[in-house]
C-alpha cells in the first residue's frame, strides 16, 4: 500500500462529514489527538464520564491525555470515530440534535428496555444502534 497516509491533526471535518474508509483506519492507526477529541466532541451531548465510560478510561486518565497533549491509543481512537459517526447519522435519520439526544437517553422496547446511549461502551452495542437506526429510517419500529 503506498498511498500517503491522511493528516488527522487539523482534519476534523473528514470525521464530521463522510470520511472515507483510508482516512478511519489511517486515523484510528494514528491515534485521535486529544485536542481533536476535543473538537469531534463539542457538539455532542456527552460528558466526560460518558466517554471515559464508553473508552473504559478513568476520568483520570483522559485528563492525563489533555496535559500531556497525548493521542489516545489505536482501539480509543476506533471508539471515538464509531461513536462520533453513529452520532452524526443518528442526527440524520432523526433531523435534528435534540431528538437524537432524546432517543439515546430514553429507555428502548425495540433494544430490551436499555437506554441506546448504554450500548456505546461496546462495538457490538454500536452495532445495534446503527441497525435500529436503520429500521427507524426505513419505518420499522418494532
């Protein structure tokens, strides 16, 4: 493979809209700088203890991140990217942030009762997202 490998430092917006496949592993290879972490997270609704819990972090540990202007590691990087994609598509397939929001906090029938945001820790969690988020898309509700 002798393509040039993406610049993730002052790319958000790859993230934010579309990215391509060679940008997310290359990024998620590299490791996700804090201070773009930083940037992908601002518009979500999610704390800091949210995300130290999906990256099975401390809170500690992520504050270490951010003084020593550290790049989290290759698998907290791939978290970061398939939480920040699926939380872009959920605001597509629901219109608008506030709804999303809503959705990920509220108990789901079609999930066992579990809050959507409580399957973020997992990469198969994320995948039963996207799936619903699908189906929702498409009208299936149930």
């Amino acid at each position: 493979m002798s393509s040039k490998p993406y610049k993730i430092e002052e790319d958000t917006t790859s993230i934010v809209n579309e990215p391509s496949a060679g940008y997310l592993i290359s990024a998620s290879r590299q490791g996700i700088p804090f201070h773009t972490f930083t940037k992908m997270t601002e518009s979500s609704p999610f704390s800091m203890d949210d995300w130290s819990s999906f990256l099975h972090l401390s809170e500690r540990t992520i504050q270490r991140y951010k003084k020593e202007k550290k790049s989290f590691d290759p698998i907290h990087s791939e978290r970061i990217l398939e939480i920040t994609m699926l939380y872009n598509r959920g605001i597509e397939v629901f219109g608008n942030s506030e709804q999303f929001d809503t959705w990920l906090d509220a108990k789901s029938i079609a999930l066992g009762g579990i809050k959507p945001k409580d399957l973020l820790d997992s990469t198969f969690g994320i995948g039963l997202l996207k799936n619903e988020l699908t189906r929702i898309e498409h009208g299936v509700l149930a």
